[in-house]
C-alpha cells in the first residue's frame, strides 16, 4: 500500500530532489553541499507548513492511513502484557474488537479496542473494524469483570463504524451498542477512552463512555461517517471533504465543544511516522490520567461521569421578546 497522501507530494518530490542529488554527488566527486542544505531547508520549512495547516479532510486521511497504528499496536508497546480474552459466552467471538488483560507500570487493568486489519486478508478476518454485536457484548462482558475485579479499564477506539449488515442487526446491533452506553456510565472503576484513529458513529460511542476522553492529534471523532454524512444530507458520496470539513470532527473542534478532555500530540506527519514515539507519548497520557481518576472516590466518579455526559452539547435561549 502506499504511504502517500495527496497534500505530501510536495513534500515527497523534495525529497526525490534531495536523494538524486545525494547520489549525484557521491558518484561525481562534485561539491554541492550549499545546494542539498538549501533543499534541506525547504523541505524542513515546506513540512512544517503543510502539517500545521492540515484540513480537516487531510486529518481524515491520516486517521485512515493504511499504515497508521492500530489497538494491537499500542498494545504490544504500550504494556508489559498483554492476555487476550475471547468471545461474549452468547454467539461467538469478534475478531473487529479485541481485548484482556495488560500490565502498566505495574498496575493491572482491563485494555478493549477495535482492530482493522493490516491487509486484505487480515481486514476480512477483522471486518475492517465494523464490529458485530457480539463484538460489543465481549467488551462488556470484559469491562463487567473488570469491575468485579476493580481493575481499570482502558479503551482505545478505532472504527469506521458498527456492521450495518442484516446478519448484525438480527442479532441486536443497536440494542447491544446501546446497553454499552447504558452500562458504561456506571461501571463503578476508572474508564480512559483513546481515540486512536476512526471513531465513527455508534460503533465508536460504545466503547466511548469514559471519565477521561483523549484524542490523538489526526484522529477524527463524528455522530456519522463522513462517507455517510455526505451520501445521506447531500445525496453524493463524492462531496465528502466539504462534509468533513462541516461536521467540526477534528481534535481541535471537539476540544473547544469540551466533549474531549485532552489531545494526545503525534509525531509530525501522523502516528504511522513513528510507531514507538507515538506509544510513548499516549502512555505518558495513560499513566497522568490514571492516578487522577485513581484518587477519585467511585460514587464521586459516577456521578461525575454521567454529569459530564448530560453536559455535552451547546444551545440558544432565545428571550421571549424575541419570540
């Protein structure tokens, strides 16, 4: 698969420049040091330009990289160790969500996220990350003994969105994403939610519910795909960028709504530049946010976390005289 995004051919030509000219110099013996440490410069400036002021639409397309890391990623950086735990005891394993047990810093807790694929073979296997329903009955059923256990849970969130298949909603799509939310604001033990890449729609929300919100820097976070936003309002799937651009789904707008309590910095150019950097810096977050939520009494949690929930959303009070 290619690495390339439209907006870095710029930035990808530069660097043809710079490598050409390198082997020109090495075969020819010829002193051009001033002219590769100019291209240098404006490649470094040129870079630096184009990620700054990345469009919302350009951010989609880093959220959706081909090569952008995902859950088991983070996973097998991120903690210690990782055991997988298998199947929601009433119809059968996930392979769209995955999840068990983990170690950080000592601490053992309960890790649940979607998983898209690598490649084809592995995207069939996944999904693509469209969980079915039993995918969200095994992530309740692991954040279940997690609170019988008091153990954290973390959740990482990574999905175009649940199956809408007709196989899905036969078995209760809707329903068990909706006991997900349900349950999920009054597990009584600290929830941290990541948004790792794609959080799309429902298929996102029930693995959302959480007393910390984070963000990754490119990720995007929307009531409905932008695919589908743009295929349901305006009749025409072609028109995704201006609805991406509409639905305010960045990490920027959803930290100035106050839906999301922090965003987690990538490194320059998105996640899949640097796999080990990025774990790095979202276990820095791990840890912060778990002693805070850590010292935080459970009825005062609770209740905190559905009063954060009620509070999400703005509106106008319009005087009477006006009306």
């Amino acid at each position: 698969m290619s690495e390339e995004m439209p907006f870095e051919r710029p930035l990808i030509e530069l660097k043809r420049q710079i490598n050409e000219l390198k082997s020109f110099i090495t075969e020819n013996k010829f002193d051009l040091t001033e002219e590769v440490q100019r291209l240098e410069e404006r490649y470094n400036k040129n870079e630096e330009e184009i990620y700054k002021g990345l469009s919302a639409y350009e951010r989609l397309q880093i959220a959706r990289h081909p090569m952008r890391p995902s859950t088991l990623d983070y996973f097998a950086r991120i903690f210690e160790k990782f055991i997988e735990l298998h199947g929601d005891r009433l119809f059968g394993d996930d392979d769209a969500i995955v999840g068990g047990l983990a170690r950080i810093n000592g601490t053992t807790v309960t890790v649940i996220g979607h998983q898209k694929g690598k490649d084809m073979k592995d995207n069939l296997k996944r999904n693509f990350g469209m969980p079915h329903p039993e995918g969200y009955r095994k992530a309740l059923r692991l954040m279940k003994q997690a609170e019988k256990f008091k153990r954290p849970i973390i959740t990482f969130i990574d999905t175009p969105g649940a199956y809408p298949g007709m196989a899905a909603e036969e078995r209760g799509q809707s329903g068990a994403i909706a006991i997900n939310l349900l349950e999920m604001s009054k597990i009584r033990v600290p929830i941290i939610c990541i948004v790792i890449g794609e959080g799309g729609s429902g298929g996102a929300l029930a693995l959302g519910v959480g007393d910390k919100l984070l963000m990754l820097e490119n990720a995007i976070y929307a009531v409905a795909s932008p695919n589908a936003a743009a295929s349901i309002l305006l009749k025409d799937a072609g028109r995704v960028s201006e609805v991406t651009e509409a639905l305010k789904i960045t990490s920027n707008h959803l930290m100035e709504y106050g839906i999301i309590d922090e965003i987690i910095p990538e490194p320059r150019g998105g996640a899949h530049k640097d796999f080990e950097a990025q774990a790095d810096i979202i276990k820095k977050y791990i840890n912060k946010h778990l002693i805070n939520v850590n010292e935080i009494v459970v009825d005062d949690l609770v209740n905190a976390r559905i009063e954060k929930l009620l509070n999400i959303g703005r509106y106008l009070e319009v005087s009477e005289e006006l009306g």
